[in-house]
C-alpha cells in the first residue's frame, strides 16, 4: 500500500466524536502558526530535498491522536499545491458556497524549526534532524475555488482575482512566481486596504486575517474544526464577493441579481457594485472580537505572541 494511501486511511479513520487535546495557539517570531498539545511525538530525520509520505506516516498517526479535529473530513493533497512546499503535507475539503465553492487546505510542515526541541539524531546536509516536539506548525487557508473541482481527483484551483503579479524593481516591472514572499505581502495589503473594513480585533501588520495566496483572497481559519470552517465559509463568501468586485467585473462571478438574491442579508447592490451591509459588517465584527493576542514577559523573550479564542 503506497504511503498516501496509508495516510489517507488514518485521516478516514478519525472518529468525528473526538476532540483536540490541545493547549495554546501562537505565532512564532516570523508570524508562523503553531499548535502545541500534552504530549510528545517524534518527528524523524526528512530529506532536505522533500518529505516522502512514507517518513510522514508515523508523525500524521501520533498528531491524529491530538489534533483529531483538524483532519476530519479531509483528503490527502497528494500533489503539494505549490509544488515547491515540499516538506509540507497538505490536506483539502471542500466546501459548498451559494455562488462559489471553498477549498480548507490544512497544511503542516514537519521541518526541524531551530527551537528547544530535544534532539534525537542530528541532521546533516542531507536531512533534517529528528527531533521530540510537543508542537506542531501549520497555516489553515479557506481558497475560493470553481464550482466542478473534483478534489477526490486531485484537481486544485482558485477562483482568481488576477492571473499574473508584478514587483517594481530598480524602475523594472519584473514577473514574479505566485508565491513570491514580497509580491504577496503587497498584495494582501492591496486587498485589505480595497476592502476598507473596521471589522479586526488583532493588528493587521501582526496577524491579517486575509491574504493572497494562490492568486486570490483567502481567509485565515486560525482553529480549523469543522465548525470554525463552517462558519468562516459564511461569512467570508460575501466578503470574497465584495473583494473580487474591486479587481475584475462581478458578473464573470455571478450575475447582480443572483448576489442580491443569495446574500440579500450580507450585500446590497450601490451604484451597480456589491457593497457590505452594515448589519452583516456587526456580525463580522463580533467573530473577530473572539480573537486576541497576548504578549507577556515570557513570550517576549522567545518573540511569540498566543492567540486566545474567547
């Protein structure tokens, strides 16, 4: 049985009645996403050129058993989206919206990160050290996608708001690969500042809630259960709705009709445009109110901060 398989077979086997055991949410000193849990696993020695499934399986069994919620309902992105992730291990769901469908991409990355983790076997230029960590990282993106994406196929797409993306460089306009780490900065900032909302509990430069990643908008799920994507799915729909209006004609999305009828308590059609109501922007404003960021002496010394969920 190939390792993918094997995987796929643990993330099918996860009983939808358990529950994380978990402990804290943080951000690293890069902004990076981590989990930890009462427990250890150990994360073995991964090839400095990619993690092969098969390396993976032992680690994807023992997170099962503490982040059980987090793979419910997912498949196993065999092909890594970008390909370049490649010691990453992605999982997908999709996710059915009024007027476009969602992807839940659940990514972990089992790379040695330099912090205190206990050692087991020292790397070289070939691998990774193997290490006994009681953390895991991981980014949870909700992607807007195309309504007959089969990812049981291992289709992956997105429903974009712009095909190629530019970088001003020494009074040069030079084209650069999707995930270029600048480009997307930016471009989250453009997004954000087009959207124009007062909704955010969390400082925007510390942690945005929405970024550019696989040429479109997408939302940051930060605690991927099912309910928490569920309910991200609602609300970020009009709001995709609204961004993708500010780069290209809404009617290549859906028809103005068919957004006022759909989202009739979310949008509302001003000057031939979706606009936010102001009523749905209260109810956005309430999720985000749950999130907040804590830095005591201790997490600043190490330049993490913790997200609390209330």
């Amino acid at each position: 049985m190939k390792a993918e398989h094997a995987i796929q077979e643990i993330i099918d086997s996860v009983d939808q009645a358990h529950r994380n055991r978990t402990e804290n949410l943080y951000l690293n000193t890069i902004k990076n996403e981590f989990i930890t849990f009462p427990g250890r696993i150990v994360i073995p020695r991964i090839s400095v050129k990619q993690l092969e499934y098969e390396t993976a399986l032992p680690a994807v069994r023992d997170l099962g058993e503490f982040i059980p919620e987090y793979f419910q309902n997912h498949r196993l992105q065999s092909i890594r989206r970008p390909e370049a992730e490649t010691h990453s291990l992605q999982f997908v769901q999709k996710l059915e919206g009024k007027l476009c469908d969602f992807i839940h991409m659940f990514k972990v990355d089992l790379r040695f990160g330099g912090d205190s983790y206990n050692i087991v076997e020292k790397g070289n230029t070939e691998f990774y050290p193997s290490y006994i960590t009681n953390r895991i990282y991981y980014k949870s993106r909700l992607i807007p996608c195309p309504r007959e994406l089969d990812i049981a196929k291992g289709d992956f797409a997105s429903v974009r708001l712009m095909d190629m993306q530019y970088v001003e460089s020494d009074q040069y306009f030079h084209t650069f690969a999707v995930f270029d780490d600048i480009s997307t900065r930016k471009i989250t900032k453009d997004i954000l500042d087009r959207l124009n909302i007062d909704v955010f509990n969390i400082s925007l430069e510390l942690y945005p809630f929405i970024v550019y990643e696989y040429f479109t908008a997408c939302f940051n799920v930060i605690n991927p259960t099912q309910a928490e994507i569920a309910s991200a799915r609602e609300l970020f729909e009009p709001v995709f709705i609204v961004i993708y209006s500010s780069y290209k004609d809404i009617t290549t999305l859906a028809p103005l009709s068919d957004i006022e009828k759909k989202h009739s308590e979310a949008i509302e059609i001003v000057n031939g445009a979706p606009v936010l109501r102001k009523k749905f922007l209260e109810r956005i404003k309430k999720y985000f109110k749950r999130f907040s960021l804590v830095r005591d002496d201790d997490l600043a010394v190490k330049g993490w901060w913790r997200i609390d969920i209330s």
